[in-house]
C-alpha cells in the first residue's frame, strides 16, 4: 500500500499538519482534502519514491548483514524452491512455504 505524504494548504492549520504527516492509502481511495486531526485544508506533496537496491561502493548507506541487524530489520536468502535462510537479525533461521 503506498504511503501518501499531505501538509496544510492554508494557514489555519495545527501541528499535525503543519509539518506534513504521511497516510497508507490503496490506490483507489480518495486523496485527502481536509486533515483529520484539525480539519484544515490540504495538500497531496509528490515526493521520490523509496527504492532499496544495491548501493554502490560511493554510497554512505549499505545494505551490509551488520547495518540491517542494526536497524531492527531481517534479511533471508533463498536457498531453493520457497525457502530461505535467515542471514541476519532476528526470527527463524528457515523459512519453507511448505511449513507455513
């Protein structure tokens, strides 16, 4: 589900909204016109889309077994036909769709 980033359009406006706040939607649903902790006015911001993938050897950011662990995330690498194992973080060691 995408994830919609909205701020005030106008003035009158509260904390929530001053700043931005950004909001899961389906495709399908409406935006947003109105905050729904003040009700203000706003406005669908455009922003770059997050992409993970391969950093190059420039990059400050890596996607190194020690940085993942660090950020609280889990990575698994497909061994065969629906499994995998676990290379770093925390959660099972296999996962086998055909034990799921």
């Amino acid at each position: 589900m995408p994830t919609y980033h909205y701020q005030a359009a106008s003035e009158l406006s509260c904390q929530h909204c001053e700043g931005g706040f950004d909001v899961f939607q389906k495709l399908s649903e409406d935006k947003l016109s109105a905050c729904p902790e003040c009700q203000a006015p706003v406005k669908k911001i455009i922003q770059a889309p997050l992409i993970a993938g391969k950093m190059t050897r420039d990059s400050n950011h890596t996607l190194s077994e020690k940085n993942i662990e660090k950020q609280g995330f889990t990575q698994y690498r497909k061994i065969g036909q629906g499994k995998y194992e676990k290379t770093a973080g925390k959660g099972p060691n296999f996962i086998d769709k055909d034990q799921l």
